[in-house]
C-alpha cells in the first residue's frame, strides 16, 4: 500500500476542474433560420437492437431533408441525440437538457419510450412542447380534448388490442368463435406492458374469451418459466407484448416449449427483424402487426440511398435502411418535419416554428394521399388526418408474418374506434379529474 | 502558508467540541451555506438547478445515509435503492390518500417507513457479515423491486404501474419553479448533514465505528451488537427513505418501479467509494461526481472536437467509472474526500512540501 | 434407555434442527402443487426437470464465482462482466473465422484479461479487505460491460453450436401429453458435468491444482514454500476465464448474445453461496437446488398468491432464490458444502 499519494493524482484533480469549468461555461451558439429537432434515443442496453434501427431511420430521413430539400421551405433542421438507455430518469434528464436548445426551443419530441412517455406527459404542458408518440404512449392520450400536448399518431395499444382480437376472430370465423377460447398475454412488466390490459379485458368481457396474463420481469432475458406458464395453462393463442431482447427470448423459448408459433401474435413493436432475425427458422408462422407498413423499400428510399447513403452520411448500415424498425423512424420523422412544414404554413413560411405552433399543426395535419405520394411515402402511409378531438389521426395497422427469411405482409385492418373512442375518453376524464384539468371544449379547439 | 490555523485556543468545553473548531473552517462553512441559499438562486439558470444542483442534493441524502452503514458501521449494503423506493412509495400513498398532511411530515413519515423497512431487511446482519450480508441486503432490493410492481396498493392501483404526483404544496407555498425546489431541497441537505455529522461523532456513532474496526472486540467492551447495527441500518434506511421521496416528488415527478432498481443500488454503493467511506464531505464529492460526469463526457468531447456517438459516450462513461473505482481503491482508498484533506494540509504548509 | 443421555442421532437432530426444518419445508412446497392438484403428474416433472437444467446452466456461471473465491478469497462480481465478454468476442469473431478459431482466439484474449486483472487490480489491493475487492471487481466488470459493448457493439449476435433447439416428448404412454425434455439443455447440462468433472481432476490430481488449493488454504503458508502467489492468481483467474467462456458459449447459443447476458450472474450468485463458496460440486447441487426452486416458485407459488392476494402472478423467480439463500444463510452461513468458519462472540 503507498505511503503517500501520487504527485499525478494533483494534476488530475485539477484536470477535472478544469473541464468542469468548461460544463458551466459551455453555451451553444444557434442562428436564427434552424429548427431543433431533438432526439431521444437508445443506443446500448438491452433495448439498443430495436432503438438502433428506428434512430437511424429518423436521423437519415432528416439528413435527407436537409440534403435534397435544403430544410423545411429553407429553414435548416438541426438534431441532437441523447441516450436515455429506456430509462425513464435518464429521459427526463435528456428533455430537460435539450427542450430549450436551438432558436425556438426544441420542435417536438419523440420519447421513443412510454414509461419517459408517462414522466414527460406532466412536463409537456408546463414547457408548452408536444409529445409525438407514434404507436406508443398512454393510449388515452388519443382524447386531444384533456391530452392537448399528446399525440399517439397512427395508433395506439388500444387500436393494436383491438386489431389483434379482430384478426383472431377473423381466423376463428368470428367474434362469435372467440367465446370460450383462452388467450394469454405476454407482456413486459413494465407500462408499456399493461397498456393493452384495460382493452384486453373489456374484449374478454363482451366476447367471451378468457384472457391470462403473464408478466415478464424487464430485460426479459429469463423466460423459461414464464413459459411452463404458457404450458401449463394452454392457450389458444399468445400476444406477444414486449420490446428488445424480451422478443426474441420469448421466440426461443416458444419453441424450446413447443407452443406453435403460428398461434403466437405481437405487437408492432414485438414484429422487426432484430426479434425474429436470432431465432430464424424456428420463428416461421409468428405473425406481428405492422403500423401500416412493415418491411420493404419504397420511393421514399430510393431518394434515401441517392441522398443520403450514397453521399457517406448514412446513420446506419446500408442494409438496414427498409427494415421494420427504421423505416418507422421515418415514418415518424416525417409526421414530425410535415407537422413543422404545416405550422410554417400558418405562421410564417421560413421561419423557425415554435413547440406550441408545432402543436396546432399536429392537430391539424392533414396528409391526404397525393401529399403521401409527392413524399414518396404513397404506398407505406394511408391518408392521415388529425383534429382536436382526435389525434391518432388513422388507426389501421397490418398484420405480417415471418416465413423463416423475411416478413411477408398481410391483411390491413382498421382499429374499431367505436369502441375505443368512448373507453378513451372516460380514461382521458379520470386523469383530467385527477390532475385538475379542465378538458377543452369545441369552441376552444378552434386555432 | 496562506493563512494561519494556529493560535486559537480553546476556553471552554463546548468550544473544544464545536463541529468546526478552526475558525478559518467555521468562515468557509457560513460563506458556503449563504452562497447556497442567496447567490445561486440568482445566478444558476433553471436547467442547471434542475438537472444538475437539485439531483446532487438528493443523491448526496442518499449517499449520507449508506455512507452511516457502510463507511461508519462496516455493513454494505446493496439495496439502498429499494429503500429510496419505500420512501417515494410510502411518501406518494401519504400525498394521495391524507392529503391534508404537511409535505414535511410525510417526508419524516416516509423516511420512517424506509427506517421499519430497513431494520427488517438488516436484520441478517446480527448472523452474518461481508459478501453474504451484501447478498441479503440484494434479496430486500429485488423483493422491494417486485412487490412495488406486483402489490397494487402501492401504486394506487395504476393500471399502467406509473405513478405520478402533483407539485409539492407546502404552507400555502407551490413548489413548481426550480428555485423553490432547490431551496427545499438544500434546507433539508444541510438539517440532514447536520444531524448525521452529529450522530457519528455521539456514542452510538463511536459504538458504530468500533463495530466497524473489530466487532468481536466491541462487544466485548460492552457495545451491543444489535443497537449499534440495527441503529445503524434504521438511520441509514431513513436518509434513503428521506432521499427517495424527494427523488420522486422534486426530481422525477412521475416514476415507475423500475425507476429504484439495482443500477441505483450501486450508484450510490459508487458515490460513496468514491468519495470516501466514512466521511460527510466524501459523500457530497461521490454524489456531484455522479451527477456531473455524464455532463462533462457530453461536452468534453465536442469542446475538443471529437465526434463520439452516443452510444460510444456511454461506454466511455461505464469504462471510465469502473475504471475509477479501481484506481481509487487501488491508490486511495479514502477517496476524494481524503484528497481534499491532503490538498487543504499542503496549503498549510506552503510553500514547504511538508 | 439411557435417560441421562440422549443416543447421538437425536443429539445430532436437535443441534441440526434449522436445517431439518428449512428442508422439510422446501420439501413440503415442492410437493403440494403436486398434492393439490394444481399440476398433473406430467406438468411436474416437466417444471422439475425444466429447473434442474436451469439450475445446471447457473452454476455454469457459478463455477467461476467459486474457482476464483476458492483460490484467492475474492467475490469476483464480474463474472457475469466476463461471460458477456467472452461470448461477445466469440461471436464477433465468429463472424469472419471458423467457430473453433474464434473460440480459441477468445480463450487467449481471457487469459490475457486474467494477466492484466492480476497486475493492475490484485496487486495493489493484495491485503485488502473481502469487501474493498469486492468493490473492485464491481469496478472491474462495469468496466468490462463498457468496454466489450464499445469494441464489439450493442446488437444481438448469435453463436450457432449446433444444437438443437426443437424439445422433445418423452413418456407420452406414461403421462398424459408427455413431458417436455429441452435438448439443448441436455447437451448444455452434460457439458456443465463435463466440466466440473474436468475441473475437480485438475484440482485434486495437478501439481498446479494443488498449488491452488494450498493458495487458498493459507496464502502465507503457499507462500512461504515456494508457491508464486502472483503466477497462481493469474491462473485461477485465467481457469475462470474459461469457465466464462464456456458458460457465454451455451448462454448465447441459448439466449443470443447481448447485454443482458450478464445479468445471469446475478441469478447465479445466490447458487454460489447456496453450494458453499469453495466447493465446485456445491456449485451444481447449488444450482439445482436454486434452479428447481425458482421454477416451482414462478410457476406454482405465483400462481398461488395470484389467487390469494390477487395480484398478477409469476416474476417471483429473480427474489426467491434470494430469499432462499438468505434463509438457509441465517441456518448455515458456509452454505452446503462450504468450509465451517467459526465466528462466535
């Protein structure tokens, strides 16, 4: 053991306070025609293989953006990532750092997590930034009346639940056949997880299915037991319900047990290639929903690799871009830049937006099918247009099964907003009820 | 030789036993408390309050606390995290079901409720010391990890398991700017150390640190094993309760269970090997190390013009704590605050190297 | 009779009573799902087999815990650090040289690792406290965890051994649907005896394994007859290394290679402790035990307080073994085949 400290210990310790001092001083400079577009991601832990695909799909669309369109009407985008690891502190540490970069503060953010989804939904408000949550979030938050900053674009679990249940029932032969079958759902142990339970639960009721639900202790990497589980109880079908490694274990797992895949569903965000790619052959027959698109390459790409990837800036591999995952980080990109192209359109053209205009403009987005084929987004996007009230926008989504190679698609169907709608509401009521809001009226809906 | 310490004799018993005898100290400590108080509310922005002061307060009450148990009383303890959680649990039941209480009181409630806790998970440690009580300290983190996802009670019966609180009202006062929230929070840092820095230089601090060095000795010197340790566990259980409720209320707003996991467990375990075992000012380094490296790996890096991903900052960051933790261990086992006390000798004696 | 006197199996009974109780007790909950009819006969032995391979797998990684405990007194909490590391090498390399030669080049680069362990990090802390090297392993495997993921990246990758992944049926006359048997973890499962067989060899018949034993009998004593302390500790750790690799092998051919591989060791750490922390073939017994309880726990007991309390069942599994552990410390704090270390004040 030294007697004395190292002479180098001083030299450190003063090192150190010498770039402290650089973290206080340390100021950005921005100029005034950017927009900053904020990037939540996560790029290691055990979630990393699905964030890294839809990070880059998001990053290389706005370089593409910035490179073939000079920006949104010549105001540049400008990104910072941050890597919150799927944690919840961590995400709010990153919102609360990047919110206000940039000249108008930060456009709009993208959690990429419901449980950061949760902690920000109070934040949002106070900081007057929208939260675009694209097939994940709190599934009441589609009532735009109480969730004024929320935005679950394209669906929700509850639309998700619902197409699962109307796709099983359409294997049966109908809602009728669903009586009497048992249906288990494996989800991750987490608010991601139980989001579909509510939806789930009031299906059992009305139809008559029996509905058992297994929780799997986040990483998920352990499920041997969850799966004697699945044994034990024999299932007509599984829904699978969960995210990173959890996936693809489960697939594992399934068929160390033996449980027929073909009889296994998951959600989209249990149906990309880094769930089912590991497990290969002993995945074919699993099917997963899709928001509207799955894999596959489209105009939009080809402008991608011209733009983007050709020119050495791609984020990613060049193999990645057309996958599962990032192509929707481009799907959400763009509903992001078309949003600050729409508020542009009503507060001034070539300036930069800020988070409340971008608001408007998430509720008044309106991309019929001749915008979406202008884009090069015509065969992946079904027209979407959001309102006050509603802003999910459209709640179709796709099923697609895995054949040992690839994902093949399948049928599309259209989430049962007849139901949902009123459940969200009573949901979004509760909260308003207990937060001490005030939902707004149509009159104040108006811009 | 900046200035003189020497010279300052004592009169009186109470003066000889003050907690900062050398009046050079006693300056430094009011100048420190008043900048505190008055000149950073003015100077630091919003976001550096809030990202950076407000978390290191916090986790410096936490680090306090396991500091008691591991750097005073020689228990590790790996489940600091669970106890973090009973506090912000029991403190986010109290807001929710008597809502009437004032915020200090559910604070003191929670910290208690933590302290029950805690003493029942430390029990084993009246049989059983080292690695295996640190594994028994783990099995109170994972059963603490499980019943607040799987018991519905503690949550309010969320459907999603994501609990969230309203802004702190306290005496007709709305804590919801940072700078109300720092203020809170530094007062109950500086009661909190207060208190602690008493507490380990009174008897039952003294029969910890001589269970610490030799247990066997202690009690056969008279001091009872089962106070000092579990006295040990139920005020360190305290400060983490106390931590976890103002993790949750002033710096999280909104939580889920997994907000309280191992990852914390261990950070603090870091803190406090960092900044020192045994020392009040070693948790307050630990903790502000904690808080600000992931900053500086962020900024560092661009101000001299390398361009990491985020992912690669975040390996660095892993690397470079393991990496510390190794090299303070190897080379100075007190950690930072055993530097500072080297670093305040040698101006002492300046320009004289001893 | 001898009235005075009880006859010594009583006399033993009575002193051993904690034990006999914690055994009854674990006996009478492995078999009331069976008594209760919550499970047929076939569900049995299927979860009872599903633990014992689960619990063969733990103690796979236990193996290292007690390798390096056993020789230089440390809790190497990086083990599971270690397994991702060697699993994440052999994966990566894997993908441009033939699996055999990715192994080998796996195995060199944890020797390596076991050098540089020994120099920077057992050196300096040669004295030291159980718990300050405990705190220094913890460094040494966030360390690691950095370190790989930075080289080797953050994806899921896969280990192709071959194995096969379909289970099959067995007894399907005896028992109603017949009983699930894992193959993959049969092939795993004999590899782990393969090996404790292999590594209790090298102990009891080696020159250097009985150079490791004394090492760990009494440092200054090896010492003092010309054992090199430094050289010894570079070995154990490098064994360990292997046993890392092995383990990394099956649980990424299992599970695929990623981050939360090393999360294992944590499940594998009350194995260790259950077995006794110098005892290899504790480490299997170990594992059984704990393997075997956690199923039973997660599939039968969660579904009892399920029904009791009304809560969700299942993830009980990651606290139980604990908890187990933790009671049987209370009983018996060597563990089951762990060296008697009196203590008493």
């Amino acid at each position: 053991m030294k007697a004395t400290t190292p002479y180098w210990m001083g030299w450190m310790a003063a090192a150190c306070a010498a770039g402290l001092a650089t973290v206080v001083a340390a100021e950005d400079a921005t100029t005034a025609k950017e927009q900053f577009i904020p990037l939540l991601v996560y790029r290691t832990g055990p979630y990393a293989p699905n964030g890294t695909p839809w990070a880059n799909g998001k990053l290389d669309y706005l370089k593409l953006i910035n490179a073939r369109d000079g920006g949104v009407n010549g105001v540049k985008l400008t990104y910072e990532e941050c890597e919150t690891e799927y944690k919840t502190d961590r995400g709010v540490e990153c919102y609360e750092r990047l919110k206000g970069k940039g000249p108008t503060g930060a456009a709009l953010f993208d959690p990429q997590s419901t449980g950061i989804t949760f902690a920000l939904t109070e934040r949002a408000p106070v900081d007057k930034i929208p939260l675009i949550t694209v097939g994940y979030g709190r599934s009441e938050s589609q009532d735009g009346d109480v969730f004024m900053w929320n935005f679950p674009l394209l669906g929700t679990y509850w639309t998700a639940s619902d197409v699962l249940m109307q796709h099983i029932a359409k294997k049966e032969g109908g809602f009728d056949k669903l009586k009497g079958k048992k249906i288990a759902l494996v989800f991750h142990d987490s608010p991601f997880g139980r989001e579909p339970i509510p939806m789930l639960e009031e299906g059992a009721r009305t139809r008559g299915f029996e509905l058992i639900k297994i929780p799997v202790t986040p990483p998920g990497v352990e499920q041997k037991s969850v799966w004697l589980q699945v044994r034990q109880q024999h299932p007509d079908y599984v829904f699978l319900w969960g995210w990173g490694v959890m996936n693809s274990t489960a697939l594992k797992e399934a068929q160390a047990t033996a449980f027929p895949r073909d009889h296994m569903l998951g959600v989209w965000w249990s149906g990309a290639e880094p769930d089912v790619k590991d497990v290969g052959e002993g995945a074919k027959g699993y099917s997963a929903l899709t928001i509207q698109y799955g894999a596959g390459l489209s105009k939009v790409h080809l402008d991608i690799f011209k733009y983007v990837h050709d020119k050495g800036q791609g984020t990613g591999p060049r193999e990645e871009v057309g996958t599962v995952l990032y192509n929707r980080g481009m799907l959400i990109q763009m509903l992001s830049v078309e949003a600050i192209r729409r508020a542009q359109e009503r507060f001034g053209k070539g300036k930069p937006m800020t988070g409340e205009q971008v608001r408007w403009a998430l509720e008044n987005l309106n991309l019929d099918q001749k915008r979406l084929d202008a884009l090069g987004f015509g065969e992946m996007l079904k027209p979407v247009r959001t309102s006050c009230v509603d802003h999910v926008g459209a709640s179709y989504a796709r099923i697609q099964t895995w054949d040992g190679r690839q994902w093949v698609a399948g049928e599309l169907y259209e989430a049962n907003q007849q139901i949902i709608t009123p459940m969200a509401r009573s949901a979004a009521e509760a909260y308003a009820a207990s937060k001490k809001i005030t939902p707004r009226t149509p009159q104040d809906c108006r811009a | 030789m900046l200035y003189r310490e020497n010279g300052q004799f004592k009169t009186s018993y109470s003066a000889d036993q003050q907690l900062l005898p050398i009046a050079q100290d006693r300056w430094l400590m009011i100048a420190l408390v008043a900048s505190s108080f008055i000149a950073v509310p003015l100077i630091a922005s919003d976001y550096t309050l809030r990202a950076l002061i407000i978390p290191f307060l916090i986790l410096a009450i936490a680090a306090i606390g396991l500091n008691i148990l591991v750097g005073y009383c020689g228990q590790i303890s790996l489940g600091s995290a669970g106890l973090m959680g009973v506090g912000a649990y029991v403190a986010f039941n109290l807001t929710l079901r008597v809502p009437q209480l004032n915020f200090l009181l559910v604070l003191l409630l929670s910290g208690a409720g933590a302290a029950l806790v805690g003493i029942a998970f430390g029990t084993p440690s009246l049989r059983i010391k080292g690695l295996y009580l640190a594994v028994a300290t783990l099995a109170a983190q994972f059963f603490l990890d499980w019943a607040f996802v799987r018991v519905r009670w503690f949550t309010a019966d969320s459907p999603s398991g994501s609990v969230s609180t309203n802004p702190i009202e306290l005496l007709g006062w709305t804590l919801d700017r940072p700078v109300d929230k720092y203020l809170l929070v530094l007062g109950l840092v500086c009661l909190l150390t207060l208190a602690a820095k008493n507490l380990t230089r009174s008897h039952i601090g003294r029969a910890w640190m001589a269970t610490r060095d030799m247990d066997v000795a202690a009690e056969i010197i008279g001091v009872r094993p089962l106070t000092a340790k579990l006295s040990a566990f139920a005020v360190s259980s305290f400060y983490a309760g106390v931590a976890g409720a103002l993790w949750g209320f002033v710096h999280l707003g909104s939580w889920e269970p997994a907000a309280f996991g191992l990852v914390m467990s261990l950070n603090v375990l870091f803190m406090i090997i960092i900044g020192g075992l045994g020392s009040m000012i070693g948790s307050f380094f630990g903790a502000a190390f904690i808080v600000v490296l992931p900053v500086l790996l962020n900024r560092l890096p661009a101000a001299v013009g390398i361009d990491l991903s985020t992912a690669m900052r975040s390996h660095l960051e892993s690397m470079i704590f393991g990496g510390l933790i190794v090299l303070f261990l190897a080379i100075e086992p007190l950690g930072l605050a055993r530097l500072w006390a080297i670093g305040k000798q040698k101006l002492r004696v300046w320009p004289f190297p001893h | 009779m001898k009235p005075a006197m009880q006859r010594p199996s009583i006399a033993r009974l009575r002193r051993q009573w904690p034990v006999v109780l914690l055994a009854a007790l674990l006996a009478a909950g492995l078999l009331a799902p069976l008594a209760s009819g919550a499970a047929t006969a076939g569900f049995f032995l299927e979860v009872m087999l599903g633990g014992l391979m689960a619990g063969v797998l733990y103690s796979l990684v236990a193996l290292g815990f007690v390798l390096i405990y056993k020789a230089s007194g440390v809790f190497n909490y990086a083990q599971g650090a270690m397994v991702l590391f060697a699993a994440l090498a052999t994966a990566r390399m894997a993908e441009h040289v033939p699996l055999a030669l990715a192994v080998v080049a796996a195995l060199l680069l944890m020797i390596g690792f076991a050098w540089l362990v020994e120099r920077l990090v057992l050196r300096p802390l040669v004295n030291q406290s159980g718990a300050t090297l405990l705190m220094a392993t913890l460094g040494i495997s966030i360390f690691l965890e950095g370190f790989g993921q930075a080289v080797w990246g953050n994806d899921i990758y896969r280990i192709d051994l071959g194995l096969p992944k379909d289970p099959m049926i067995v007894g399907v006359h005896l028992f109603e649907g017949g009983v699930l048997v894992s193959r993959e973890d049969l092939v795993a499962a004999s590899v782990a005896a393969a090996l404790v067989l292999m590594l209790s060899l090298f102990f009891q018949k080696t020159a250097t394994g009985r150079a490791l034993r004394a090492v760990a009998d009494d440092h200054l004593a090896a010492q003092s007859i010309g054992i090199p302390l430094n050289r010894i500790w570079v070995i154990v750790w490098a064994v360990a290394g292997f046993v890392a690799l092995v383990a990394g092998l099956v649980w990424g051919s299992k599970l695929g290679v990623q981050f939360s591989l090393s999360q294992v060791a944590l499940k594998a750490l009350p194995v260790a402790i259950l077995g006794g922390l110098t005892s290899i073939p504790g480490a299997i017994v170990g594992g059984l035990i704990i393997g075997v309880g956690e199923k039973f726990a997660d599939v039968f007991l969660g579904q009892a307080l399920a029904h009791w309390f009304n809560l969700e069942g299942g993830g009980i599994e990651q606290w139980f073994a604990y908890v187990l552990v933790l009671g049987f410390l209370l009983v018996r704090p060597e563990g089951l085949f762990g060296e008697r270390h009196i203590d008493r004040v």
